[in-house]
C-alpha cells in the first residue's frame, strides 16, 4: 500500500520496519523508515495518520479478518542512527591509524 496505493502527496518513499501488536491486539504501532529529512519524515507520518482509516479497511478486507487493530505510526531512525555511528566509528579509526603512524614514525627516528 505505501509503495503506491496511497495517493497523498505527503507521503515520501518508505518502508514497514516493524509492527508491534500490543496485548490483546487492539492496537499496534506500526514503524516506517523514511527516504529523506525531517521534513519528509514529518509530512510522511502526517499523510499516513490521515490515511489509517483507508488502511484498516484494506487490511480488513484483504486479509479477511473482521478486527483489525487501531494503528499508530512512528518514525524508525535506526538504519540513520546506525549509519551514523558508523561514519564516526569510521573516522575514530582513521584517526587511531594516523596517531599510531606518527608514533612508528617518532620510534623509528629515536633508535637512529
């Protein structure tokens, strides 16, 4: 559905990450990785929120079932976080590299 189904503007290019049905399963959070900003994170959940009437009744329909759960929405920012820490993970080492070829360098200059 979010691939194409939907017609609002709002909702950029994304992905189900993961669903959570609470106990009972009368709701479940349903997390969305978003390609793009904050913006099109915030515009992205805004058209989803307006949309989840539509959705419950798609999911009803094709999946045959007579409840379908209350659906929230959230932002899922691991894949950017992760990216992240791994970019400053990346320069640390770079970084650790360089000190430990200044001091290789440093040792061999002192047993001249």
């Amino acid at each position: 559905m979010l691939e194409g189904e939907l017609s609002d503007p709002r909702i950029a290019p994304c992905y189900v990450t993961e669903v959570v049905l609470a106990p009972g399963g009368k709701s479940c959070r349903v997390f969305i990785a978003v390609h793009g900003d904050e913006k099109a994170e915030n515009d992205t959940l805004a058209g989803l929120m307006a949309a989840r009437g539509y959705i419950r009744t798609e999911i009803r329909e094709r999946m045959g079932v007579r409840h379908v759960p209350e659906l929230t929405f959230a932002i899922d920012r691991s894949e950017k976080i992760t990216a992240r820490m791994d970019e400053l993970l990346g320069r640390v080492g770079k970084h650790r590299q360089k000190l430990e070829r200044k001091a290789a360098a440093a040792g061999q200059e002192s047993h001249r």
